[in-house]
C-alpha cells in the first residue's frame, strides 16, 4: 500500500496532467446514463459516434419509453450486445417516467433498481450528476492501474476495488480520480506496454519501485 503522502503525490500528479472530464458526450441527465450502458463491452469513442444520432431520433425520454425495441436496436447495433442494450434502455426511460418522474434518480438503492445498472454505473452518475463524495467507477482501467500504483494489494474484485479506493481518496476527489485514471490508462499506462518514462506517477507508483529494485528500471 501506499503511505498518505504517495497518494497525495499521485492525485496531485493526475490532476496536473488531466482533465476531470467524463469522456461520454451527452447533454440530460438521461443521456448520461444511456451512453454509460451503451459503453459496457464498447469504447467511449464508438459510443460517441452513435448517440448524436440515437438522441436525435429520440429527442425526449417519452420517445425513449414509447420505442420500438428493434429501432432502437438498428441505431446502437455497432456498439455490440445491441439487443440487451436497447431493451434495458427502453425499459430504463418506462420506469424512469413511472417511478421518478423523468429523473435519474440520486441514490445508489434506487440507481441500482434500474435494468442494466450496476455499481459502475451508478457511481458514476452519483458522481457526475450529483457530485456526491466518495462515488468510485471501478473499470478496468482502475482496476489494473489502482494496482500497478500499490493503492491496492492484488485485488481484481471492482466492488472490493471500490471499497479499499474509497477507504484512501479524499471523497471530494475520488470520482474526478476516477475519470483521470481513464485518460491515464489510455494515454500511459496502458495495459500492454505501459509508457513507464513519460508516467507523472512513476515518482509514487508501486510497479515502477518493484522494476527498479529488479533491475529493471520501466
């Protein structure tokens, strides 16, 4: 684990070196949270490629309740797993109409209740909607950079991932860690390959202190 001081030097290198931005364009509150399920299993690029369209031809959440499934279906159909999209998404904009008056809703509990929303989800929208502190998006960025950076010890678990993040970010900072993370892992540290000598966190970060100690400086 990292002391309190290396974590206080990641987050300050993270938020030098990125924007907290969600990488997902959208413009309502509902919007979000379809885009974020359209993403499981598909890049946030593609899925910006599809929702100008999608949002168009479905201009409102009542349009989104009202759909047939199979247009729907034809206008997500390059984001994969089209078919279980379009009807979690369908029966999303039903019951947000139904039980929260067109809102997303703003608690984890109720978030959770929504077809095709896990946790990752609902932490992201607590925390891009709400600003709620302490929402940790556990993906697999996270989950492969949390460890390289020794905040975690070999966890894989995202909902184990998500408790131990929580235990050590400040909570006002947690969720715009999240999103730096992402840009980090696509930008640096990659999965395959990480470009250790350009990394902004090499001087706090747990797999650039093993490499060195093996001889091996990343």
């Amino acid at each position: 684990m990292r002391t309190a001081e290396q974590i206080s030097g990641i987050l300050a290198a993270l938020e030098q070196e990125y924007p907290p931005q969600c990488a997902l364009q959208y413009q309502k509150d509902y919007e979000l949270l379809i885009a974020v399920r359209l993403s499981a299993q598909c890049t946030d690029a593609r899925v910006n490629l599809v929702t100008p369209a999608l949002f168009a031809r479905f201009p409102t959440l009542e349009s989104f309740a009202s759909a047939d499934t199979a247009e729907v279906e034809d206008c997500i159909h390059s984001c994969g797993f089209f078919r279980t999209k379009a009807k979690d998404i369908v029966q999303c904009a039903q019951q947000l109409l139904e039980r929260f008056d067109g809102k997303v809703p703003g608690t984890m509990e109720e978030l959770l209740s929504l077809p095709g929303v896990g946790r990752k989800t609902a932490n992201l929208l607590l925390g891009d909607l709400y600003q709620m502190p302490g929402a940790v998006v556990v993906d697999t960025h996270c989950i492969r950079i949390s460890n390289r950076l020794g905040l975690v010890d070999g966890l894989k678990e995202p909902e184990a991932i998500e408790r131990a993040l929580r235990a050590i970010l400040p909570p006002e900072r947690s969720n715009d860690f999240c999103h730096r993370v992402v840009l980090h892992g696509r930008a640096v540290c990659t999965a395959r390959s990480p470009k250790c000598s350009l990394c902004c966190c090499r001087p706090y970060c747990q797999l650039a202190e093993n490499s060195a100690a093996e001889g091996d400086a990343p």
